[in-house]
C-alpha cells in the first residue's frame, strides 16, 4: 500500500474513509501527526479535532469524540464514541448542548453529575470551535 488510508468509525458508522498526506490527532498527551509510513502505533484519544489534508492538499477537520487510533501497515484507524466533519456539525445543536451544560454546571445541587455536564461542555465547545472557524 503506498498511500495512508485515513479510516474514522464510530459504534454506528464510517465517518471517514479517505487517503490522506497527513493527519494531525488529538492524544491524550497532546497532538500528533501520523504521515505515509508511520511506525505502528496504538494511542488514546481526547475529545477534539481532527485533522487532515489531502493527497491534493485539500484541508478537513472533524469533531472526534475520546477513543482510540490504531496505526499499521499505512492504514490509520482512528475509533471514536462519535465524530462529525465540520461541515455536518449543526451550530444551533451545539449552542443548545453548551447552554445546558452550563446550566448543570452552574447547578450546585448533589442531583448533578458534574463530571458528566463538564464533559458534555467540553464536547459542545469543539464542535462549536469548528462550526466558528
């Protein structure tokens, strides 16, 4: 294989299956780039963006939620709870995510799980980072 396939799959679909130059990933320890030829690899994944170009150079971004990347053989498989292309991310669904969280959050009631609303926050601002950009 002489090209990096670039694979994102969620428990529900394939959200991306395309040959890439290069893309850029969101670690658990910070961002990393995985080029044609890269050593295998096997990473956990953060809530963040993907991103990617193109043998043509065309640019791309995704939403990825955590999970994990797998690297082997030039095939980049990248295993996520959930992940939209920028361009499917709907912003009025995002503002309304993010207006919830904060309202949990600012709940100070035992009833909320806070960790939960954080991450829930968290996912809406990327998305909303996106939609802005």
């Amino acid at each position: 294989m002489s090209e990096l396939t670039l694979e994102v799959v969620t428990p529900d679909r394939t959200v991306v299956s395309t040959p890439v130059a290069v893309a850029v990933l969101p670690g658990m320890a910070g961002e990393f780039a995985v080029l044609k030829n890269h050593i295998s690899l096997l990473s956990a994944l953060k809530v963040g963006v993907l991103r990617y170009k193109t043998e043509s150079g065309e640019e791309h971004n995704a939403f990825v939620n955590q999970g994990f990347v797998d690297v082997n053989n030039n095939v980049l498989t990248v295993l996520v709870e959930s992940a939209e292309l920028a361009e499917n991310i709907d912003a009025a669904r995002a503002e309304a995510a993010k207006r919830r969280a904060e309202e949990r959050l600012a709940d100070k009631s035992d009833t909320i799980d806070h960790t939960r609303a954080q991450a829930a926050l968290n996912r809406a601002l990327v998305r909303l980072s996106l939609v802005r950009h």
